[in-house]
C-alpha cells in the first residue's frame, strides 16, 4: 500500500473514533474514569464583513484513550 498523508489522516481519525467508543462503552465504569474522562477543545471564528458574515464553531472532545487510538493508529500505519 502506498503511504500518503490521506492515508494517516484516515487512519488517525479512526483510531481516534474507536478510542471515543471505547470511551464511551467504559464510562460505567468507576475505577477507569482517569481513561474515559474527556476534554472539549473549542474553537470559533467569526467575521462580521460588509458582504459576508460567518461564524463556525469547531469542537474537538478528547479523552485519554481517543490519545491512544490516534497513537495506535500511527503505529499501525508505520508498519504498513
């Protein structure tokens, strides 16, 4: 398989979205709160111009095991 930078970006929003899964299937659990507790990255840009208003909100949440998805998922696209 050829390595592009489509491919990493692929591979590190899936592994990113298993580690959210993950996340989420193990929230019940009280002793692994320190993996499932999750921090939300906010960024909004807004522009009021004389022809054009817009305004975007862009929320990224992140966890303990989404960090180590994405990691997982760098590792396994090394080894390709």
């Amino acid at each position: 398989m050829k390595k592009n930078a489509g491919i990493l970006v692929l591979f590190l929003l899936i592994g990113w979205l298993l580690g959210a899964w993950i996340a989420k299937l193990l929230e019940p659990v009280s002793a692994l709160s320190f993996l499932t507790a999750s921090t939300m990255i906010e960024w909004s840009p807004a522009a009021k111009l004389d022809i054009i208003n817009y305004d975007i909100v862009i929320q990224f949440k992140m966890s303990l095991l989404s960090i180590i998805g994405m990691i997982t998922s760098i590792w396994l696209y090394r080894r390709l």
